[in-house]
C-alpha cells in the first residue's frame, strides 16, 4: 500500500490506474538504469516511489497522439 503520494492525488493527474501502472513502472525503470531525475528532492529512496512522486509533481505525464 502506499501512503505519499496517496492514490487519489495520482489519478487526478492520470485518467486510469492501468495508465498510472504502466507510467510509474516505465519511468521506474529509467530511473534504474541511471536516467537523469526531474526532482531535487524524493521522500522515496525506491525507483518506483521516486516515479509517482514526479507524477503527483507533474513532471511526468503520459504523451498523447
């Protein structure tokens, strides 16, 4: 379970838990593999935690075609 961000904040800025799934593991696993982060500062040490801290942030977003 998570507590911050909390999972309503989440889906104000995605329209699914499906798209919010894929977003946060996608960008997980940028940040694993030493791609550069959009915040100074996470309360997460883990990847996955750090990807929904950017998305409640708003600095990463789902791109639209």
């Amino acid at each position: 379970m998570i507590l911050y961000p909390s999972v309503d904040a989440l889906l104000e800025k995605v329209d699914s838990r499906y798209s919010l799934i894929m977003l946060a593991s996608k960008r997980a696993h940028q940040i694993d593999a030493d791609q550069p982060k959009m915040l100074d500062h996470y309360n997460s040490v883990k990847s996955v935690g750090q990807a929904l801290e950017e998305i409640v942030a708003g600095d990463l977003k789902i791109k639209e075609d």
